[in-house]
C-alpha cells in the first residue's frame, strides 16, 4: 500500500501543472453542477489555497524584482536595455488599457453575487494618496501590511543600491554588494521552493474553489467565465493589430516576413504555456530573422522575464469581472492605479510558475476587491494563459526587431561621427562590419 501511494504520489507530482490545474478544473465544475450548494462544504480546503497565496505574495515581490534590477549592466547593454525597458512600458500599459477598454461596456461578471462575502467595498483613496503611498514611511510596515506599490518602491531602491555596490572600484563595498547579491539568490531559491509546494496543492485547492463558488451560482457563472474569455482573446488580437504591427512598421519590419519568421515560436508558446520555455526557440526565430546576437541574447531572455503584455490583459478583465461582481464603478483615477498596478505587477511576478493566480491576488488587494474572485478564474486561467503566453512571446520578438533596427541606427551614427573625428577605431570597424553582415544575413 505503501509502494502505490508513493508511486501515486511522484505521478501526481511530476505530473504537468497545467493539466493538474485543467483537471481540477474540470473536476470542481462537475462536482459543482451535480451537487449544486452542497458543494459549499469543501469551502476551507478552497480558502487554504487562498490564504498561502496571499503568504508568498509579498517574498516574490521582493526578490524578484531585487534580483531583476541588482544584475543591470554598463555599456551598450545599458542602452539596449533602456530601449527595451522604454518598449516594455509601452506595450504593457497598451495591453491593460485596451483590456479595460474592451471588458468595460462588455461587463463580464454583471449580474454575478460572491456568497457569503462582504461585497461593500471599501472608499478607494485618491489618485495623489495613492502615489504619494508609493512611497512608504516605513518599509518594515509596508512589508507587513502587504502594500504592493510600496513593495515595488523598496524592491527597486534596494536592486538599483546593490547594482551599485557590486560595481564599486572599493573591493570591500564590492565584496559586500556580492555578498548581498548571494544572499538575495538564495532568498529567491528558498521562496521559489515554497512556491512549488504551494503549486502543488494549487489543482485541490482549485476543485474546491471553483465547486464552492459555481456550485452556488449556477450557469451564471460560466456565462461569465466565457464572456471574460472573449474579452481577454479580443483584447489580444487588438494589442497585436494596434500596438505591435504599427510599431513594427514606424521602425520598417516587413509584417509578413516578421511573423512568417516568428510563427514556430509563436505556436511553441501557445501550446507549451511557458516563455522562459520557449526561449531556445525564441533565439532561433530572431536569428533566422537577421537579428543581431548580442541584441536578441538579451532582448529575449529579458523579455521572457518582465515582458507580460498577455498576462496584463488577463489581469486587467478579471480586475472588471471582480469590479461588476461586487457592484463597483471604477472611476478614472482607479482605472489609472489599476494600469500601473498591473504594469508593476507583471514585472514583479514574471517568470513565476501561476503567475496569473499569484498577479490576480495582488492587484485585487490593491484594488480592495475581494480574492475569492480568484475562484472564478483560476481553472479557466489555463485557457487564457495559452493565448496569453503566444502574445508574451509575439512582443518579445516585436521588440527584439524594433530594438535592433534602433540599435543599427546608432552604431552607423557613432560609426560615422567617430570617423569625424579622427581615424576609424577598432570598434568602429566591428560596427561597420556587423552592419554590413546583418544587412547581408537580411
């Protein structure tokens, strides 16, 4: 007996979370369409789940982002890293907006109630308290009482600080940057572990929050699950038609070359729901695209970390569904702090295993909406993260694309005003000769 719960087990673990999260899904809907309000019973095991999200919200917030901004580099680097952090901001304040835009007048979860839940919501702050609380009076309270733009703030302070340190013509101070740069790596290790026991119970949590939650709402609630579906697949499909093919042609890329060129990639995200697994053949379809290397090498894994224009648009619908369940009418300054909320967010849990779950949780805190939301979402996040990823990686690659046509233009004009100056130097060459290989490669 022994041997078969243990096999049982590493079967269970070792299955794909994806299909364990599908499954539970699936199994929760079954249990609540048969047993209807009974299902309410398997209510603590949904709220477990719930609870250790909100625990390791605050420690992933954290180290990731200490962990992103600490490793910042010199040089040219520095400038494509500018280019492509600019490009990010772009895009991902682009995919939420047109999120709320599209799931506003469609109003996905209308006509929906969270039973035994206090759907008062509380007075939002302003628009200036809440930038002014950006910045905390005390980090060790913003720590504890889970303020989210706080958080970032001190996040970001702390990573520039270390970068800093790391750098420093001191040895000491260096020594201690490094130090601090271990310690941070081994803080993310740890928190990471937790993260995959916790991912673990995520597919029973799952069946129990969505038997407890649509057991007692019928088909209202998968009325609503399929309006947020359409919602967040429309949003994707104009993020694509209105902010990357424009971009890509103020910086002329040939459309049909470039998805021709990016397709395999593309069709790996969809069906693999994973950008830092998609990677190896992300690099492939930029070079097979005539990208330079030392562009698309940083570019690409970069992006497959903060790039998350497709989980923004998820969380931007489902921030919607949870404002029309509760009754709430989101004014402009909110709507404002829920797009740099989300923009934050996805930088702050990119790369995370059931990152949607894990941003959905934040920024509805942040909103002072309830999280049993997240009840409604989570097993129908496995749809939306498929369409989700392929839009993750299709902006990796659009910005890997602008970011080198850029970057051709300012190597040629430091190229040329060097030569200006004084004779050609080494480097200068290099350039020139890159140009000219890229041009020949394309």
């Amino acid at each position: 007996m022994t041997r078969v719960l243990s096999a049982s087990w590493r079967y269970y673990r070792d299955a794909s979370l994806i299909i364990k999260m599908s499954l539970g899904f699936v199994l929760g809907l079954i249990v609540a369409l048969t047993f209807g309000d009974d299902a309410s019973v398997l209510a603590p095991a949904g709220e477990l789940l719930l609870r250790l999200l909100q625990m390791i919200v605050v420690p992933i917030i954290m180290v990731t982002l200490i962990d992103a901004v600490s490793t910042t580099r010199s040089g040219s680097v520095a400038r494509i890293a500018s280019k492509a952090f600019v490009y990010y901001i772009i895009t991902t304040v682009g995919a939420v907006a047109i999120s709320l835009a599209i799931a506003l007048p469609v109003a996905p979860g209308s006509g929906l109630d969270l039973p035994n839940a206090d759907t008062e919501a509380p007075e939002a702050p302003s628009f200036v308290e809440q930038l002014l609380g950006i910045v905390p009076e005390n980090a060790f309270a913003a720590l504890a009482e889970g303020k989210i733009l706080a958080l970032i703030f001190v996040a970001l302070i702390i990573g520039l600080t270390m970068a800093k340190m790391s750098r420093s013509e001191d040895e000491d101070i260096a020594d201690l940057g490094t130090t601090l740069r271990k310690i941070v790596l081994a803080a993310k290790e740890l928190t990471f572990r937790i993260l995959g026991a916790i991912l673990q119970y995520a597919p029973i949590g799952v069946f129990a929050l969505v038997a407890n939650k649509i057991g007692s709402q019928g088909g209202e609630a998968l009325l609503a699950l399929g309006k947020l579906t359409i919602v967040v697949y429309a949003a994707l499909a104009v993020q694509i038609l209105v902010v990357y093919i424009p971009l890509l042609l103020i910086y002329r890329v040939r459309i049909l070359r470039f998805f021709r060129t990016s397709r395999d990639a593309m069709l790996t995200a969809f069906t693999t729901q994973s950008s830092s697994g998609t990677i190896p053949v992300t690099l492939n379809c930029a070079r097979k695209a005539g990208v330079r290397q030392d562009v698309a090498g940083f570019v690409v894994p970069v992006g497959a970390t903060l790039n998350m224009d497709g989980a923004v648009v998820r969380l931007g619908a489902s921030v919607v569904l949870a404002a029309n369940i509760v009754g709430r009418e989101m004014s402009v300054p909110e709507l404002i702090g829920i797009v740099l909320t989300a923009t934050l967010v996805s930088i702050g849990t990119a790369g995370v295993p059931g990152a949607g779950l894990i941003g959905l949780t934040i920024l509805l805190t942040q909103a002072g909406l309830p999280i049993d939301i997240v009840a409604l979402v989570a097993g129908v996040d496995v749809i939306l993260g498929m369409g989700a990823t392929m839009l993750n990686v299709t902006s990796d690659l659009a910005g890997t694309h602008i970011i080198d046509k850029s970057e051709a233009k300012t190597r040629k004009r430091l190229a040329v005003h060097r030569r200006a100056e004084s004779v050609p130097r080494e480097d200068d060459r290099e350039d020139v000769a890159s140009l000219r290989d890229s041009r020949v490669e394309t």
